[in-house]
C-alpha cells in the first residue's frame, strides 16, 4: 500500500466517529452498513446500497467521514468484529470496545478502485442468485401445472386451450383415469422412482490430517456450505457415501430441507439421504420431493420428540406420477435446461465467492494491488 496510506488513524466509522458513527436507534438512510450486534449474527456485516428499515438487532454505521461506504464495508468484515463479545450467555457485540482500534486506511482513490472491484462480483453473485431463483420458480410451477395439477391434460379434456405449442400440447392425453392420473400415466412411490441413501455415522472415520480429509456434510453445510468449524472425514469413507457437485442432499430429520449440492466433494453424515433417481430424470425427483416436502415437514413437526423425523414408509406412501418413457423423454427437453442452468450459476458463484474471500483481505492488507487482482479475475 502506498506510503500515504500507511500513516495510522482512527478507524473512520469507529475509532474517531464515536457514538456518533454507529447508531442502533431507528432510523433509515443509505448507502449504509449494518452490524449484527447478537446471536449467530452478531459481527456479521452486510452492505445496504439502498434506503433502509431499522432493526433493533443491528447496529447501523451511517457517518463514514468520507471514505467509501462500500469499501468500508469489506473492511469492517475483515476486522472479526464478533471477537468483541460482551461476554453475556448470548453472544452480543459491545460497539465501546471497538472505538480503540487502529487502522491502516488507503487513500479514496484506492478505496473506490477496491470497492468498484470487489463490488462487481457480489454483484454478479447477487444477480446469479436471481436468476437461479427465478429459473427454479419456473420449473416448480412447471412441475405443478404438469405433473400435480395436469393442466394440459384437464385442458384439453374440456376442449379448452393449453397454450402450449401443438408438439408439446399433443405429449399430454386428452383425459384422466380413475386414481386421478393422465390416461397411460402411473402414479408411483417416491421410493421406487429413487434411492435415498442415508448417510453414516462419520466419527468413525476421523481425518487425520484437513489436507487429506473431505468435510463432512451436516443440515448446517447443506445451508451454506462447508466452513473452517466443519468437522472433517478422512478419505476412507466409502465411495457411496462422498457426495460430489450435483447431488441432491435431502435430511429427513430435524430441519427437514432438500437441495442441490455445489461445494465440492464431501462426506455425507447420518440423518441425510443422498438421492438417485432410477429410470426418471434427476428434476422429477428433485421436484417430486420438493412438492412432497411441507407433508414431510407436517409429520416431523408432529412427532413428540426432540427431533422430528420422517421413516421410510413415508416415501413409500409418497406418490409422484410419471409419465409413458416417450413423453417423458421430450418433457425433458424442457425441464432439464432450466435445472442445468440454474445449476451452472450456482456453480459459478461459489466460484466468484471463493474469489472473492481470497482477493478481500490481500486488497485491503495491500498485499495485492487493483490492477493484480483484474489480472486474477480475467483469469478465472
């Protein structure tokens, strides 16, 4: 970092700013930053680039002295703000034991230059997480109209437009049989259009050393991803039991929850299952349990114990129906696109996060430069 910028000072939001730098009144302004001050969140910050509500579990940093808002951001997170616990039961951050740091502070033009930087990539993650939520949106009411609800089937059985195209609407049946279904359809347990492998007890595959180990994959991991505070697995698990890029993870007791697994290789722990589809497409059975998933989530919740659970009977009464071989390889053609995009970009933004936690605390240190890390990115 050039030498006008090591001359040390104040932090600009706490240091010097005082009580006056960080607020936990109502208020709403922006740009801003917010502080967890408690709980799980406290010392998380996040940038707010718009106007805001108050919330009275954060502290809200709206004086920033002239520098960068968005670059203070990033270099608030890098300062492990929830260090300063107050000591209490739940943790809780104590802004009058933050006011005494110092720290080094690179001139505007820096700061802009990192903050223009590192911004563009949460950018593109944020914009990727969009258009992965929007394309599974798409798909599920896809799912729903087609495989639950039939519309094109009751459509046409009524003389009524599907509003499909002639070659996708002539796929579907012009009418239903007795169990509800379209004629030529069967209706299908869970169980028998997948495998649900559950997962092992891996404390009793310690890892020996991080390097040569694969983190093991709790409901917590599943959320977002394997962390430093992940436990570890050697590499002796066996193979059935690694879950890899792809996979879909679904844990059938406590948080009852599904997903698409993007973190790279790991080990699956008890209580999830990891599930294969068997002579259907990997996004009907993605979306049969997701359409399944609050009647799961109804009988764990109503089970007395401390947590709730589903058996395997319960995928056995789960149905899902599946259409003749041919139908449903051109239904495919629709559906799989949506699914392998929304994929692609979830794979791509951890990526660009892994990125971006490399290049944060060396651009702000100055240990990199600006134009080194466009260098590093172009090269991703």
């Amino acid at each position: 970092m050039p030498e006008q910028a090591r001359k040390p000072g104040s932090v600009p939001v706490i240091g010097s700013a005082g009580p006056n730098g960080w607020h936990n009144e109502a208020r709403a302004a922006g740009p801003g930053v917010t502080i967890g001050r408690s709980g799980a969140s406290a010392g998380v910050v996040t940038y707010v680039g718009q106007d805001y509500w108050p919330h009275n579990t954060v502290l809200y940093v709206t004086d920033f002295r002239g520098n960068d808002p968005r670059f203070c951001c990033y270099w608030l997170g890098t300062l492990g703000l929830a260090r300063f616990n107050s000591g209490s039961a739940q943790p809780s951050l104590n802004r009058n034991h933050t006011y005494g740091i110092k720290v080094w502070l690179p001139p505007s033009s820096e700061q802009h230059a990192i903050s223009n930087l590192l911004g563009s990539l949460d950018d593109k993650i944020e914009l990727n997480r969009r258009m992965a939520a929007t394309l599974e949106g798409m798909a599920r009411a896809i799912f729903k109209s087609w495989f639950v609800d039939f519309d094109p089937v009751r459509a046409k059985a009524e003389g009524r437009p599907t509003f499909l195209p002639d070659d996708l609407a002539a796929l579907f049946p012009d009418g239903l049989e007795d169990g509800g279904v379209p004629n030529g359809w069967k209706l299908m347990p869970l169980s028998s259009v997948g495998e649900f492998l559950n997962g092992l007890a891996l404390q009793k595959f310690p890892a020996d050393k991080v390097e040569e180990s694969l983190p093991v994959i709790k409901i917590v991991e599943m959320r977002s991803g394997p962390t430093a505070k992940s436990a570890r697995a050697s590499l002796k698990v066996p193979i059935e039991f690694r879950v890899d890029d792809g996979d879909h993870l679904f844990s059938w007791s406590g948080s009852l929850t599904h997903c698409r697994w993007t973190y790279g290789p790991g080990a699956l722990n008890q209580h999830l299952f990891k599930v294969t589809p068997r002579s259907v497409p990997g996004w009907l059975l993605y979306e049969a349990v997701e359409h399944h998933l609050p009647e799961f989530q109804r009988i764990a919740s109503g089970k007395a114990v401390t947590m709730g659970h589903i058996q395997r009977h319960h995928l056995d009464e789960a149905q899902v129906a599946v259409p003749p071989v041919a139908c449903l390889h051109a239904l495919d053609s629709v559906l799989s696109p949506i699914h392998e995009r929304s994929f692609r970009l979830e794979l791509q933004s951890r990526t660009l996060t892994a990125l971006r936690d490399t290049l944060l605390p060396k651009l702000i240190s100055g240990e990199l430069r600006v134009a080194d890390a466009e260098q590093r990115i172009a090269a991703a």
